[in-house]
C-alpha cells in the first residue's frame, strides 16, 4: 500500500508543487487548505505523516500539532512556515513535531525527512519498536515511556534524545550526535539546548522510579545512556 501523506497548507500553489514532488517518489497525496478540512480528513483516513503550516485561515498549526501528538502517537509531523525564528522551531518540536523545515526550503531535503519518518513509522521495518530495559520501557512506535512502572510524558525532544541514547546502551554520545537525532539538516539546536533537554529527561525519569539514574554526563564526551539489569527488544 502506498504511504499516505496530508498536506496543510493554505497555499495552494506550493501544495500542488508538494503533490508532484511526492508523486515521483510513490507516495499518494491529500491537499487541504484549512485547520478544520485537516481535522476531518485526519478522523476520515489517517495518514502516515502530515505536512502542516503553522499558520492556518481558521487555526493555529501548533494547537493542531499538540492535539494530534496526543491523540495519534505515531503520526510522522512535519510542520513547514515561513516563521524561521529558532524559537519557533524549538516550540515546533516541543509539542510534539519530529520535523521541522523553514519556507523555503531545499525539496529533496523535505523528501529525505518524510522518507526518514516513513521508515519509523511502516510496522515490521527498521529498528525494534520496543526497547525494554529492567524497570524501564520505550516503545517506539506508541512513542511511549514506562519508567518504575509508571508512564512518563516526555516532550518529543525528550523523547527523541532517550531513543538515541537507549539504542546504544553503554556507548558516550557526543552533543552533536543527539543534536541531529533531534533534528538532521541545517538546523540544528545549539549544544546548551540538549544539555537542558538532557537534565529535565534525567528529572522526569528519576521521578517515576526513584534510586534508578538512566543517564550520566560522560566529561568531554557527552551522555550516555546505562541500562539497569538486562536489556531485550522486540
């Protein structure tokens, strides 16, 4: 079955653009231009990954973000505006997005990041979608956390960071390493962000099972990531 992609997007030249781009690749396409066609088109036939404005005639692309993180985990969300201010993408991510390209942007790059999304979200391809440690699970897909035998709500930065560090149980990563699992491309979040995202992770996850420290600072090297017990994936 061909993937499914949702464009949001008011502009209707550059979603026709979208559309031929996306075609040549296989992928089928649904064009709306308004928050409230989006919310009817998502509930009709979910799609695999939606490309959403952040400015919308009737709504606000990150108030649409938030409720669908929320109500569809794995939906792949990449939100594309012409708002390029770096809070604005920081915001973007924080509330669940797992892409976010500023307009203009480079064409094969946004077909690199959709593809990137589609190979996390087709069941039975890639990575595990669980990882399980002793007192701790991620489950990729679901894009939730079990810590101590409670969930914990992770922000989609947050939660990125833990997959990349979990996926290599033991081995220091370096800043620049969990910057692109953050985010690949010419964006990238400066040093001290991570170092900021790290910490609340580390806070939350120690919250729900206190005693267990998932995550250490490896000096000169970054973090890395300390599985307590055994490990297994599914």
């Amino acid at each position: 079955m061909q993937p499914l992609i949702l464009i949001v997007d008011d502009d209707a030249e550059l979603a026709s653009m979208l559309v031929e781009l996306l075609a040549r690749e296989g992928w089928s396409t649904h064009i709306v231009l308004t928050a409230g066609d989006a919310e009817r088109a998502l509930s009709a036939k979910p799609p695999d990954v939606v490309l959403l404005d952040a400015m919308l005639p009737d709504g606000n692309g990150f108030d649409l973000a938030r409720r669908w993180r929320a109500a569809h985990p794995a939906l792949g969300l990449v939100m594309l505006t012409a708002r390029g201010d770096p809070l604005d993408r920081v915001l973007g991510l924080e509330i669940g997005a797992d892409d976010y390209l500023p307009k203009p942007f480079e064409p094969r790059e946004l077909v690199a990041r959709v593809r990137a999304l589609l190979r996390r979200t087709a069941p039975g391809r890639g990575d595990s979608a669980v990882l399980r440690f002793a007192g701790l699970s991620i489950d990729i897909l679901r894009r939730e956390v079990t810590a101590g035998g409670r969930v914990v709500a992770l922000t989609s930065v947050e939660f990125k960071l833990l997959v990349a560090l979990a996926k290599q149980p033991g081995t220091p990563q370096a800043r620049e390493s969990l910057s692109e699992a953050v985010q690949a491309g010419s964006y990238q979040p400066l040093e001290r962000t991570v170092d900021v995202q790290i910490a609340r992770l580390r806070r939350k996850l120690r919250d729900a099972s206190p005693g267990a420290d998932w995550v250490d600072t490896v000096r000169g090297e970054g973090y890395v990531f300390v599985p307590r017990g055994g490990v297994a994936a599914e």
